[in-house]
C-alpha cells in the first residue's frame, strides 16, 4: 500500500510527457493507442492543473503537459453606466 502512494505522489510530479513518433514506421492504428496515453495522463493529472495536449505531425511528437490553473478567476461584474 505504501509503495502505491509512492507511485501517485511521484505521478503527480510529472509536469510534462514527450514522445517522439517515427514518421517512417507509424501507422494510422499507433495513433490510435495514443489515445489511451492521453486519457490515462487526463485522469492522473489533479484538479489543480489542467492538461495541454499538443500533437505535431511536422516533428513526429506528442506533448502533453499540465499547466496550472489560475489561483483567482476573473469576474466581470456588469453594471450600468452612471454620469456623477
């Protein structure tokens, strides 16, 4: 059980994931598993953070990254026009 907590406490502490694709031997059906790589990063990321999914089929790369979320949330408050 402890070394379980070990592995979350440690897969919280990834803030990011590259992997290079070969343009040469991927198929059509790799892209497909990854996939499942996304989903399982999407729903080990924590509520703190929100996942940045880039794809470049120029470089042959997956990126994907957990960038934070704002602390404060703007709020626009609206409100009439008065003349003083």
């Amino acid at each position: 059980m402890k070394k379980i907590q070990e592995l979350k406490k440690l897969k919280n502490k990834i803030k990011g994931l590259s992997i290079e694709l070969d343009k040469n031997t991927t198929k059509l059906s790799d892209l497909d598993e990854l996939d499942g790589v996304i989903k399982d990063f999407k729903e080990e990321t924590d509520e703190k953070y929100e996942v940045d999914v880039n794809l470049d089929i120029a470089k042959g790369s997956l990126e994907l990254k957990r960038i934070r979320k704002p602390y404060l949330t703007l709020v626009e408050k609206n409100t009439k026009n008065k003349i003083l």
